[in-house]
C-alpha cells in the first residue's frame, strides 16, 4: 500500500475539481450541506440546488431559524427528503444543544440527525483536513476494483472489508487532497461504466485490471423485484385554478411534503371509484367542503414514480370544483395552491410534474369560463 496515497493526491492536484461551490470556503456547514446532498445524487444535479440553498441559508443559524415547508421547497426535484428533514433537524440540534457551534469529532457529528461515520469523516477531512477517513459509493468502486474486494459493497461483510481499507490508506496529513481525490477518481475515472483506466493513477497496482475483470468489481447488487402500487391522485381545482393539496405526515413517503389527495390500493384499483368518492365526499377525514361543477373527470396521463422499495403507477383525474366554506382547516394539512404564484412549500416530485404538465396549466382557464358558479 506504500505510495498509495500519494499517487492520488498527486493526480488531484493536477486532474481533480478544484472549481466546486463547496470548495470555496469549505467551512464545516458548506461540506455537510454539500455532502448530505451529494448521497445518491450527481454533483452536476446537487450544484444550483447547493448554490440556492447557501444564498437562503448561508449558515447554520438560518438554517434552523427556517421553516421546514422553505427548507424542502429549495429542496423540491433532488429526492430523497429525509436527507432535507434530517439536515433541518440537525441544525437545529446544533443551535439549541451547541450553541451554533459546529461539532467536530466523529462521535458529535454521527449523533445527529442524518450523519453517519462516512459523512462524519468527510466533514473533517475537507472542512478541517483531519485525518478521517470516508467510504462513499466512489470510494467504494475505486478500492473494490483496485484490491480486488468480492462482494456486493452493501453487504456487512465487504463493507467491513473496504472500511478497514480506507483506515489503513487514509494518510496522515494532506487529508483533503486526498479525499477529495478519492472521491474524484470514482467520479471521473473510475466509473461505473467504460472507467478510464489508462488515465488512472492507481492503474498499475489495480487487481481488477490486471486481471482483466474491471466489469466483476465491485460486485452487483442481487437482483430483486420491485412491487408495484397504484395509486388514484385527485387534481381538485376551484374557479382561480388553485388546487387543493394535503401535507403528507412528517414519516414516511414523501413525509413533510405537500401531495395530492388519493386513494391507494394493491391490485391497480382504487378502493373507492374517484368519482363516486368525489360526488359522495367519501374524502379523506378532515377535507375542506366541496361543490363538484362536472362529475366527468379530466383524466390525465398516468405517470409511474420509482422508490427504492417500490414502483408508484399515478393515475391522475382533475375535477373542478366550487369551495362551500372559505377557508380550509385551522391546522395547515389542506392548502389550496396556486399554480400561477406558487407558495415555498415542498412538493412531491409527481405533483410538481402534473401539475406543470398543459392540461392543469392551459385549460383551467377555459373550463372554469364554461362552468356556472
């Protein structure tokens, strides 16, 4: 392992980034903002998402000063909420619990909310040049193949096996170069698919190449199948072309967000017939009374939503309606949203998407011209 390290400080330090926004001042607060947006997402995807963010919350104070419907609507479209829900509670911990002082150890920062032992080690590295070492999905991609690991990296067992690695080869200073060259090499060089071997700088110590296996390592995830739910997603819009949507508990799918009300089943079928539940306001409890103007519903193209666990089919139908009382409940789980001047509310990913599409933005006009109040 000797020369290890400095052959990928060395690369970074003539072929890795040095021209991203969290690396500009990369205060702790900036490296775990950056970092907990980066888990499972691209670094072209997290830039303008980063850069909106630090101008809304430019520290941890504002932050946790923040309402948590401002913090996910800057959040709305890059997934994953609860990385949004735990940074929100996080900063909260530290202003409450640390006086606003950022943790800086490993065990401080892995009890909150959202920071586990890798990110933990990245904050330091980067934000402190601390000796602390990461393990990252590049990171883990760059060791399986350069040692050779067998295994799925998820797997307890090759995960303990690449953990033990990046101790041994995390040096003991210039932490950051390092890192940060780690996490570029997977990203650049080492990727996925068709890596750039000839430009690597650890191509002459690599197993997998040597071997002529690039492609095994690291090893897949096991294939497994995916069920299926469907769901009924109501689009309830009044006379201003508002519609109606329902915040969504703060566990679970899409928890804290604001959705469309629906109905759910397993086999594809709503358990109620949308236009049966809206005539008879066989609605979820608590729902805002309404005057239906036309019981045919506009049935819009269904759209199929992927989670980790599980594929979402939408089927989404607009109604138009007339409100019978002025005001939704006291509490905020109902908001009629309006499309044209958008609240800084969370949206859930399919909501945003049908609500943009033509049918909801165009002819709400139209439709509302027609119908008598």
């Amino acid at each position: 392992m000797d020369g290890f390290a400095d052959a990928v400080i060395d690369w970074f330090e003539t072929h890795g980034r040095h021209d991203l926004p969290w690396q500009a001042n990369p205060s702790p607060y900036r490296v775990w903002v950056s970092e907990i947006m980066l888990q499972q997402t691209r670094v072209a995807t997290v830039i303008p998402y980063f850069n909106r963010f630090m101008q809304r919350f430019p520290d941890v104070n504002s932050l946790a000063a923040a309402n948590i419907d401002q913090v996910l609507h800057l959040w709305t479209g890059l997934g994953y909420y609860a990385r949004a829900r735990n940074l929100h509670k996080a900063a909260r911990t530290i202003v409450d619990e640390c006086s606003g002082r950022f943790p800086d150890t490993i065990e401080e920062l892995e009890r909150l909310s959202g920071i586990g032992r890798s990110t933990a080690g990245a904050i330091l590295a980067l934000a402190h040049d601390r000796r602390a070492p990461i393990l990252d999905g590049n990171v883990k991609r760059v060791l399986a193949r350069c040692f050779a690991v067998d295994g799925y990296p998820g797997s307890s067992k090759t995960q303990a096996e690449l953990w033990a690695l990046t101790e041994d080869l995390t040096p003991p200073d210039r932490v950051a170069a390092y890192t940060q060259g780690m996490m570029d090499l997977g990203a650049t060089l080492c990727t996925r698919a068709n890596p750039d071997c000839p430009q690597c700088p650890l191509q002459g110590r690599c197993l997998a190449r040597k071997r002529g296996e690039i492609e095994r390592f690291p090893g897949k995830k096991p294939a497994k199948t995916l069920p299926v739910r469907s769901v009924t997603m109501l689009i309830l819009q009044d006379r201003e072309g508002r519609v109606l949507l329902e915040k969504r508990p703060p566990h679970g799918i899409w928890g804290s967000l604001y959705s469309l009300p629906q109905f759910e089943s397993t086999d594809g079928t709503p358990t109620v017939a949308p236009e049966i539940a809206v005539a008879k306001h066989e609605l979820p409890a608590g729902l805002p009374a309404l005057r239906i103007k036309d019981a045919r519903p506009q049935e819009l193209a269904p759209i199929r939503h992927g989670f980790t666990h599980f594929r979402l089919d939408i089927k989404p139908v607009r109604y138009m309606v007339t409100r019978t009382t002025p005001s939704v409940a006291d509490s905020d789980r109902w908001l009629w949203y309006s499309i044209a001047e958008p609240v800084e509310v969370g949206l859930a990913a399919p909501v945003r998407k049908l609500l943009a599409q033509p049918a909801t933005l165009e002819q709400r006009r139209s439709e509302h011209l027609r119908v008598d109040v």
